[in-house]
C-alpha cells in the first residue's frame, strides 16, 4: 500500500509514533550515558542517582499541566515542546567535562523529564483523537497497547544505543549526534503533524487539572501503588546486588536491564492477545491480584532460603522472579495504559492522561526514594516486602474500578 493511500488519521498515527520511537530511543541512551560515563568518572551510586532526582520530580509536575496545556494548545505543540526541550537537554552536554557537574548534569536530566512526559502523554492522548469514531473497541485496546509496549522496547534498545555510543565516539559526541537526529525529527514534526492538533475548543480551566472521575482517581491510585511496587525493588535495588553482592561487570547488569525492559515491551504489546481484545474489570483484577501473589511468593523464597543459598543461587532466584513479575507486570501497565484512554472522552483525554500519569510519576518517584533507602538500611528483603505490600494496596484499589466508561 503506498503512503498516499493511507488515510489521514493512520499517517497522523504513524508521525506520532515515529517522534515517540525516536524520543524513546534518545531518553533511555541518554541514561545509560549518564550512568556509564559518570562511573567511569569515579562518581559513586549515590551521586549519580541524585542527578535523575529532578528527572522523577518534574515528571510529576509536568504530567499535570502538561496536559492542560495540551487542551489549551494543541498536542501537536506539546509534541513538539518535548523534542525541542531534549535538544536543549542534550546540548547542555557538550560542555568541556570540568563543567560537567552534579548540579549542571542534575538541570540537563530536569529538562530530559520535562520533556520525556511532555512527548508521552500527547502521544498516549493522540490515539483516542486520532481513532476513526466507527473503531471497536477492540481496535483501540490494541493501539495502545502497541504504543506503550514499543515505548518501553525502544527505550531498552536506547540502553544498547547508549552504551555503543560511549564505547565508540565518546560522551559529548553522543549527545550531540542524538541532539541532531532529534533536530531532524523535530523538523519533520513541525511541518508534517497537524495543526491544532489536539486542541479542544471549549476554554479549559487550571482547576480541571485535578480529575473529577471517581474512576480515573481510582485507576490512577492503583497507577501510584503499581509502579512504585516495581521502582522499589527493580531501581536500584536489583542492579546493585547483582553488582554488589554477585560481582556482575556493569556491561552484563546493564544488557540484562535492557534486555529485561525489551521483553517487558514485547509482552505489553500483545496484552489483547492474553487479556482479551477488550479487556475487563474481571481481566484488571486478576492480574494485579496475580502479581501480588508472585511478588508475595518471592520475598517469602528469598527471605526464607537465604540463609541456605549461596550468592550465585540466590541471583539466580532474583532474576527468574524478575522475568516472571516482569511478564505479569507489563500486561496490568498495558491494562492500565488502555483504561485511562477508555475512560476519557476526547475533549478530555489529554488531560486525564496528564493526571494517570503524574500519579505514575509520583510512584516511580516513591519508589526510587524507598528503593535506595531500603537497600542501604535493611536490605533486598525488605524492598520486595515493601513491593509486596504496595501490590497489595493496588489490588484493593482496584476492586472499586468499574469497566463500564466515564467519560469527564
């Protein structure tokens, strides 16, 4: 089928998804850089997760106004602010590397942040506008749940493509290499994506920030409690034991992370497939009750059994847990994802999303935080007892989220 004959609102999709693809791929590069480069500068772990620190807390605010001012100005704008403010975010890379301090690199991954939610909540929001009125249902459970999956399998391609960079043509040549080919994507996106693209006629108000739908404020608690569950134990916690306490080489920890968010993508992509194409409440439930029972069954094995494993036995434990939580997990994101589009009428969609979003950022941020402090004072066991009981706040969440739509 050649371009031309495909309608207006697939090729509409199809820009968006490009733009996300390639912003995705630049943001999960860009913390593989970091995180490499400043290890090699002799930056202990501490220093270095406080330069992500801003990159969690501006998602927050940004998600919430991010999507007020795509109502107010148009998603294409939004889009478009996002890719021009990682270009700004990696220029302020290619400094001489005495300026490359915590503070300076701190504001550069701030503006990252601002930028990586302002692109994806006008893409997420972008599928509910851009889907033909005569789709079933099943159709726009399958578009999300390919965007979000490709999402999180491109930004684990970005870690392979960070550390290739690195390897090959250094830190600051990275940075501007990705700068320019976000540059050219930019271009492409101003001249090509519609215009107004998004952008409701009805005067929005900042006090609609704050959703007034009982079940988006449902679905985005079970959001906060979800995403925290896996932050607390899968930030810091996972790679630095594998680190720490297996002697794995930072190159391994890393491909395992990136091939781990790869496959987690992979299987939010086909979620209809295990779900059914329309999802349910019945389908919600059960597979963050699922998660819960994995997640409770492996603190229990690894509390119980420590002392009679080895390290190497006990890495092994690890990492099969995380492959299995990983998989269950990526069908209630994918679940998720799907709702809170579901749930928004169009003229309300990008900033229902912005506030589903801010509340995922709010429980990557808690995780984070808790991950670090867990760890150091207590311990692996206590982080996924603490993820453990997250999943299950998540759960009882979730019985009170009916299927039937609320459109506000």
């Amino acid at each position: 089928m050649l371009l031309s004959e495909i309608s207006s609102e697939v090729r509409q999709y199809l820009l968006v998804t490009l733009n996300y693809w390639t912003f995705t791929i630049t943001d999960g590069a860009l913390r593989m850089l970091v995180v490499l480069y400043f290890h090699q500068l002799g930056y202990d772990t501490l220093s270095i997760a406080l330069m992500f620190l801003f990159y969690e807390f501006f998602g927050i605010v940004t998600n919430l106004v991010g999507g007020w001012l795509g109502a107010r100005l148009g998603l294409n704008v939004t889009m478009n602010m996002g890719l021009a403010l990682q270009i700004v975010a990696l220029s302020l890379l290619l400094v001489p590397t005495e300026w490359l301090t915590i503070a300076w690199v701190m504001l550069a991954q701030a503006l990252s942040g601002v930028a990586k939610d302002l692109n994806k909540m006008s893409a997420k929001s972008a599928i509910k506008i851009l889907l033909p009125d005569d789709k079933a249902q099943t159709k726009l459970y399958q578009w999300v749940a390919v965007l979000t999956g490709s999402k999180n399998t491109m930004k684990g391609i970005g870690f392979f493509v960070g550390a290739g960079l690195l390897n090959t043509i250094g830190f600051q040549n990275s940075a501007g290499l990705m700068a320019a080919v976000l540059a050219f994507i930019l271009l492409v996106s101003l001249i090509k994506l519609e215009k107004d693209f998004g952008k409701i006629t009805k005067k929005t108000k900042f006090s609609q920030l704050l959703s007034q739908s009982s079940q988006i404020n449902r679905l985005s608690t079970a959001r906060f409690f979800l995403f925290g569950a896996r932050d607390i134990w899968f930030v810091i916690a996972v790679p630095v034991f594998l680190s720490a306490q297996l002697n794995w080489p930072h190159w391994q920890v890393g491909t395992f992370m990136a091939c781990w968010v790869i496959g987690y993508g992979m299987i939010q992509a086909v979620a209809p497939k295990l779900t059914g194409k329309t999802g349910s409440k019945n389908a919600l439930l059960a597979w963050v009750v699922l998660l819960t029972v994995i997640m409770i069954s492996l603190a229990y094995a690894f509390y119980y059994y420590q002392t009679t494993l080895t390290f190497s036995q006990q890495g092994i434990l690890l990492v099969a847990g995380l492959i299995v939580f990983g998989a269950v997990f990526a069908v209630n994101s994918s679940l998720h994802s799907f709702l809170i589009v579901h749930f928004s009428s169009q003229q309300s969609v990008s900033m229902n999303v912005g506030f589903y979003y801010m509340a995922n950022a709010a429980g990557r941020l808690a995780g984070t935080v808790l991950s670090g402090w867990l760890f150091q004072s207590y311990g692996l066991n206590a982080c996924l007892l603490m993820s453990s009981c997250f999943l299950i706040l998540a759960s009882l969440v979730s019985t009170g989220i009916s299927f039937s739509t609320n459109n506000q």
